[in-house]
C-alpha cells in the first residue's frame, strides 16, 4: 500500500479529554492493529513544525491566538501527511471499518465532499461564494489520507503560510470565517481545485468507506463546548507591528 500505515490525530492535551474521545482512540488503535497511532499535544505539534518546517514557521505559529490553536493542528495535519503519509482524523471524527480494508493498494490520496444538496444530512455545508466554482463545495480537511510527498499538500502548506504572514483582520476577517480561509477547507480546496488536473487522486464519498465525522449523535455538538473557536469573533492572529501605522490604530482593530 502507498499510504502509510500511520494514524495521525490532535489535541491539545490527552488528559483534559472527555471519556468518550479516549474511547474513540482505543477502538481506532483496536480496528487497526497493525497502523502505528500518533496523537499530538500542543507541545508535540510545536515541537514538530519547529523540527521539519523551520523557526520562522514555527514563529508564526506561535503568533497565532490561544482561541484559535485549531489552526496549529491544520499546520500539523499538512506537514505530517506529507512528510510521512498516513491517515489524519480530527479527534472527533473516526472510522468504523478496518483502514486496510477500505484503502486501496494504489491511493495517493483521497478527497471527499460533504453530502450536501437538498435533503442530504448535511445539507448547505461547505457551500462557500470563496470556492463558488468548486461543483459540490469543500473539500473536507477532517481527513487528510495521502501517501508522502504527494503535491496536493507541498502546495497547501505553501499557501497556507502565506496567507498566515499577510494575515491581517481588516484583510482576512476574525474568528471562524478567517481560519477557514487561511488554514482550513477553504484555503484547502482553492489550492487542491487548482491541481486536480495535474495530479493522481481519488474522488469518494468518505463515509460510504467508513470514516465518520463525528462520534457524536448531532455535527455541531463538539461546537458548544466553552470557548469554542467557532463562537469567538477575535483576531485569529497577532498582527506584526508596521512601524507606519499608528499604534493606536493597531488596538482599535
């Protein structure tokens, strides 16, 4: 098989997770015996960017607001899929069947879109005017499933960090709408619906194979946690001092 056998996940640490997301990584670790299982903390996951993207990279991420750490975990996912391949899944999302099972011997790489049309579970996600002319809207970044080194991705982090050192609230948005744009499907499907013509990949309804994208009975549950990303309108990055624009201005923003 091209795509290695590795399961990546995120959290921001392994302790502070509710019961049933533990639950979750031990039937993924039990359902896939032999895939190694990697969860990463805050730490591991800056530990990491700084290991194999660089300092500067790792700078800019430490500039991004606590409210907003899920945009580490997007740097991550990219980075790690890339360098090593494998399977990435949110730490609410999981799969029901063996992976081995549902991955085919030659995938480089699997997309998926959200059932979405009318009458469909999820009807109206990832419909974006970003991404109008993407037929089907987003593709899902929940699951990343590559083989290493594949172009999709070298492409996606390259934007993606773009977009993270120009990012300013008056250009990008705050809170939800601006990581989506920066880091998330958005930024994800723009970057990849541009290669799709140039490189191997394959188009599938992801939970027709298994994988769910979440353990919870309602898609917006994990959504109303305190804090939540999704419920705060802030700048989703500190903002480089320019020595021309009054500082006053800058704390208005």
């Amino acid at each position: 098989m091209l795509i290695s056998r590795i399961i990546h996940q995120t959290a921001r640490d392994f302790a502070s997770l509710p019961g049933e997301l533990k639950r979750n990584i031990e039937q993924l670790k039990a359902l896939n015996p032999g895939w190694e299982y990697r969860l990463y903390d805050n730490a591991d996951q800056l530990d990491y960017i700084g290991k194999h993207l660089g300092g500067d990279v790792l700078r800019l991420c430490e500039r991004i607001e606590p409210h907003f750490q899920v945009m580490l975990s997007d740097v991550l996912r990219y980075a790690a899929i890339h360098r090593e391949g494998g399977v990435y899944l949110d730490i609410k999302s999981t799969a029901t069947r063996p992976l081995d099972e549902v991955l085919l011997p030659d995938d480089v790489y699997l997309l998926s879109q959200w059932r979405n049309r009318v009458g469909e579970q999820y009807q109206g996600w990832g419909i974006h005017n970003d991404i109008s002319r993407v037929p089907g809207g987003e593709f899902q970044n929940w699951h990343i499933i590559a083989a290493a080194g594949h172009p999709f991705l070298e492409y996606v982090i390259e934007d993606m960090l773009r977009n993270m050192r120009r990012y300013h609230p008056l250009s990008y948005g705050k809170g939800k709408g601006a990581v989506v744009r920066i880091s998330g499907p958005i930024q994800y499907t723009q970057t990849i619906a541009m290669l799709m013509p140039h490189y191997r990949a394959r188009v599938v309804d992801i939970e027709s194979l298994g994988f769910r994208y979440t353990i919870y009975a309602d898609g917006n549950d994990h959504m109303q946690v305190p804090g939540h990303y999704s419920k705060v309108h802030a700048p989703i990055m500190q903002v480089e001092r320019d020595p021309k624009v009054p500082e006053i201005f800058i704390r208005q923003l």
